[in-house]
C-alpha cells in the first residue's frame, strides 16, 4: 500500500492535532520546545524543513512519541521499499531516521531504519519518561547508547539503553546502517 500524504501536511496536520489536544497555543508549544514561534507556524502550515532535534522537541513538549507527528494513517497491509517512507533528518549530523512502523492505540513501539555517515554525533535530549531503544546494526559500525557512556556495535549487534536519559548514536563508517525500536511505557 502508498503513502499518498506528503510528509510536510502530516506533520502539519499533527502538531496542529496534538496542539489542540493538549490546549496550548503556537507560542506556549513553540517556547515548551525550545523552538521560535515562526518556526511552529510555518511547520504548522506545511512549510519548511523540520530536522529530527526539532520534531523530537515537539513530540517531548506534546508529551506524545515522535511517530504520531510525522507517521500517516496506514492500511492494514503496508510495504515500504527501501529509500521510501517519511524520512527525518538530522541538523547536526549525517543522520536519517526514515519511520517504518509507528505504534497503533494501546501499543507502544515505533520501528525505524537508520542511515548515517561519519561526523558529528546525533545526541538525543531525553525522550518521554520510560522510553527504551533497541539497535540492531545492518551496515557499518555505531557508536552508540548512553551519552556518557556509548557503546561500540557492528554488524548484528544488538544494543538496548534508556532513552530517556541523555543518549547518541554516530556512524564510525560510511554507509552505516540500522534498525532502531523506540520503546515507550
């Protein structure tokens, strides 16, 4: 099944959902997360270019994961090739999380595929309170986990660590590769 939603009207759709939802104005949400207002109103009206840091703020200032921002509403049966699906990218560094499964109702999980390049680590802020993410390296090797702390991994290695403290991930080689779930209780 397609995709026929561009990326920038479901994110634009969202925030302005879970806005409501949660009763704040553009300028509470924007301070809440750290972001300029003008920033929120353009993403608000599907303009603009979002990275992962600032659609990651939002989702913590929204109390709601990253997916439900920027993941359409799927059928039941879904093929994603590779190269497609909604593809965030990180200001900081060479770092793209592409989303391939976002946790439905009452579940809470969301699947990605993770392609980086060698530069600038992706540090992570901490996400929502009991967040856990599983890596599980396809290409390349990682330097991964806790800020503090990170952790060599290489094809087939797995690495779980708390997302809701302060963590990283950076490519050690070019064309590095992996799958990442997103736990949250």
């Amino acid at each position: 099944m397609e995709r026929t939603t561009a990326p920038l009207e479901v994110i634009a759709a969202a925030l302005r959902r879970e806005r409501g939802r949660v009763g704040l104005s553009l300028s509470e949400l924007a301070k809440r997360a750290g972001i300029a207002k003008s920033t929120l109103s353009q993403l608000e009206s599907a303009s603009g270019n979002p990275s992962v840091e600032t659609l990651w703020a939002l989702g913590v200032a929204l109390d709601v994961p990253l997916s439900r921002l920027v993941d359409p509403p799927a059928g039941r049966v879904q093929v994603i090739r590779a190269g497609e699906g909604p593809a965030i990218y990180s200001e900081r560094s060479h770092y793209t999380a592409t989303l391939l499964a976002s946790c439905p109702p009452g579940a809470r999980r969301d699947v990605y595929h993770l392609a980086l390049e060698p530069g600038p680590a992706r540090d992570s802020e901490p996400h929502m309170p009991g967040t856990v993410e599983h890596i599980v390296v396809s290409t390349g090797r990682l330097l991964a986990g806790p800020l503090d702390d990170p952790i060599e991994i290489t094809v087939g290695d797995y690495l779980t660590y708390p997302g809701d403290l302060a963590h990283t991930c950076r490519a050690l080689e070019p064309g590095s590769t992996a799958v990442m779930v997103m736990e949250h209780v």
